[in-house]
C-alpha cells in the first residue's frame, strides 16, 4: 500500500513531464495511479497546506523554473462500457489513459465520433479542460460528462472512500467553446479530472469538411465508402506531415489560438486583406446583431509578419507551421518559461501593431509563485 511517505517525492525535475521540454523543478511530486495514491496525495496536501497541480503529458503546459505545488501525474486507468441503445454507447474513460489510444480503441470496437481528434497528443483527463479541436471536430460532440475531484475543498473530502468524494458535470455545464471550459474559466485550479464519459455513435458518419482533410481523402476513395479507420488515417497521415514530434523537437503544438471576431471586425478586416483565409467560427456564437463569428488563422497573420522562422537563442517559430513554437535547447542548457514567454510577447506585440489583433497563448501557463 501506498503511504504519503513513499508516495511523495520532493524536488522532482519535470522536464520530461512537459513537452516544451522546459526546464522546472516541482517541490513534491506524486504518480497517482490509484485512488488510494489519489486520496494519500491529497490528505499529505492538506496536513501540509500545500496547492495541487494536476498534470497528464504535460503537451499543453508551459512550467515555472519552480513548481511550489504537490504535482499530482494522473495515471489512473481503465475504460468502461456504461450503457447503450441502438444508435449511442456510453463509455467511462478514466483520465490517464492516453487520447490516441483511446480514439484507436474507439474505432476497433465501432464507436465512432473522434476519428478527426486522432494523434492529438495528451491524456484523456486533459481533453475537456481545453475542449481540445482538430480538422473541424471539437471534443465537446462526443461528451456526455466529466468526472472530478474538488481541489478547493480537500479538506471535506471522503479520505476513507475518496470515490464518494467525485462529482460529475454534464456537457451542457462544462461552457465548452473554442479551447474553452469551465475548468480553465470558473473551475481553473479547482479540479481533479479523474474520468470523461463519451457518448459515441454506433453508426458512422464523415466529417470530412475540413479543407486539408477534404483534399487528402479525395485522393483515396469517396465520402460514401469511407471508413472511420480512413479518416483517421487521413488525419494521422497529414498531422504527421504538418506537426513537429515534440519527442523529436520539443513543442506544444499550436501555441496561439486562432483569432474569432464578429461580423464588424471580420468586415473590416477581410477589407483591408482580402486574401487572407477565413473560416466561420465551430461554436455558432451569434452576436446582438445575430451575425455569425469567424476565425482567422494565426498562423496567417504571423506569416504575414514576416515571423515565419523567427529565432531568438533556443526558441523558434517552427520553419514550416507558423503557429508552433519550437525549443531548440540541448538538455545541458535548457530553456525556462521566462525566455519562452519573452519570445511569445514579441510575436504578440508584432501581431498587435500591425493588425490590431491580441494573440492569445493557447497553452495553460503555471504561474510562478516565487
Ligand atoms: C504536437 C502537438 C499537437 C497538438 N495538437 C492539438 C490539437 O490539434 N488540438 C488541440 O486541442 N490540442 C492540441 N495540442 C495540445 C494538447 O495535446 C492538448 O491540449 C491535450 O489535451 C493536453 O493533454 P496533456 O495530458 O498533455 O495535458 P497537460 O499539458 O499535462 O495539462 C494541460 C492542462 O490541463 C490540466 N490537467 C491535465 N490533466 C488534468 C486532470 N486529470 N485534471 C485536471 N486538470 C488536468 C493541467 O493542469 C494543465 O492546466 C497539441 C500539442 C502538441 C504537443
């Protein structure tokens, strides 16, 4: 059995626990597989007054050189069938389980709804904090609830069952919108993602909109004989292509959300740049005037800059996707968020002067409390 003693480690490197590959260093540290670790982590939490931290992959993270939390790795596994009908299955995903296996299990057994979310890295707990979104699919479609712990209220909690302590949303609640939730908004910091149940589809239906996925999949067969298992293919194929490897050069993918504006902005600023690409905004946001919302590329707008294989030191602008900051650092020299985010207010700054539009950092940046 786990006590805090064994289970609790203090002053733990996370550089291989963040895929920036930033240099940090936690005071405590805990690998929670099991609820029993859950509950040890969090009663040693509250004897020593300590914050909490979650983490999976660390893919979408950017670390303080110092982490003054217990950082909670949640490994918890399992993936359970809850019930079903004739067109849906429920299925319970506990929050340590990897996305991309999940989505490749999803197809073996004829689930389908996150084919078009393959090779997104990360675990499974992560995916509804960020509503995480690729080649015209948000995770919010396939959602039916999240499970949680409450971090702001250890101290009430069931440390004898810690299971009784776990409460649910459903989708409805979690305000899903464009890399958006309620657990980065009212709920930030105040949760322990411990399981996610889909709600996926028994029968299958393309969601091949998405321009890239669209021209791929027309090289290789019709909309009417797809396959879920080639669709996924399609976007593991052209996601592979486009996206550095963060095992290969550190990264944590797209760095900036894309631009939304309303009918006003868009019109102006499609004036002044007609070429630019545009596309209407997922989450069908109507504003007073009950115009629609739309979204610009980031990437465009920082090409546009000249800032395409920008390099300061040992970060980057990716050479061939403007939207991915790179980490060049060698582990004997590595980099810290403060030079990481010294880049980023540059790009943002130069976005801002010339377009009037303030990038937003699509990664959750830890403060430092220090
Ligand atoms: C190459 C690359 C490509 C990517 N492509 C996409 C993409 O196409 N679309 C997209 O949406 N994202 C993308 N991402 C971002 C990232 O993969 C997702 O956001 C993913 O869901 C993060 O999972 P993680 O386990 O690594 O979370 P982490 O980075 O470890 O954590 C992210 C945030 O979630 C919190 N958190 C993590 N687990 C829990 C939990 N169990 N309970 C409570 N809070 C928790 C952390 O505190 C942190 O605030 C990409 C990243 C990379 C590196």
């Amino acid at each position: 059995m786990n006590t805090s003693i064994d289970l609790i480690q203090h002053n733990v490197n996370l550089q291989n626990h963040n895929t920036l590959r930033l240099s940090s260093i936690a005071q405590a540290y805990a690998k929670i597989d099991t609820f029993e670790s859950l509950s040890h982590a969090l009663q040693f939490a509250a004897a020593e007054k300590i914050a909490l931290l979650p983490i999976g992959d660390g893919s979408n993270i950017i670390l303080p050189a110092t982490v003054e939390t217990l950082v909670l790795d949640v490994q918890l596994r399992g993936i359970q069938v809850i019930k079903q009908d004739q067109n849906h299955i429920w299925v319970e995903v506990a929050a340590g389980e990897s996305w991309h296996q999940w989505v490749l299990h999803s197809i073996q057994q004829d689930w389908y709804g996150l084919e078009n979310l393959a090779l997104i890295p990360g675990r499974v707990g992560a995916a509804p904090i960020q509503n995480i979104g690729a080649y015209g699919c948000e995770v919010k479609s396939s959602i039916d609830s999240v499970n949680f712990i409450a971090l702001d209220k250890i101290n009430d909690l069931n440390s004898l069952d810690i299971k009784q302590s776990i409460q649910t949303l459903t989708a409805a609640d979690c305000q899903f919108a464009y890399r958006e939730s309620i657990f980065k908004q009212a709920l930030a910091n105040k949760t322990l993602i411990t399981s996610v149940v889909f709600q996926l589809n028994k029968s299958f239906t393309p969601m091949i909109d998405y321009p890239s996925l669209a021209n791929r999949l027309d090289q290789t067969g019709t909309e009417s004989d797809l396959s879920a298992a080639e669709v996924a293919n399609a976007v593991i194929a052209i996601r592979s292509e486009k996206l550095p490897d963060p095992k290969v050069l550190a990264n944590a993918g797209s760095f900036f959300k894309n631009i939304e504006i309303d009918q006003t902005q868009f019109s102006e600023f499609i004036s002044q740049n007609p070429d630019a690409p545009y596309y209407e905004s997922l989450n069908n946001l109507k504003d007073t005037a009950n115009n629609k919302r739309y979204k610009i590329p980031s990437a465009w707008l920082i090409e546009r800059c000249g800032l395409k294989a920008k390099r300061s030191g040992d970060i980057g602008i990716h050479q061939h996707q403007a939207l991915v900051i790179v980490n060049y650092a060698e582990d004997k020299t590595p980099t810290t968020a403060v030079e990481l985010i010294d880049f980023a207010s540059q790009i943002i700054a130069t976005v801002k002067e010339q377009f009037g539009f303030t990038l937003q950092i699509e990664p959750q940046v830890i403060p430092s409390q220090s």
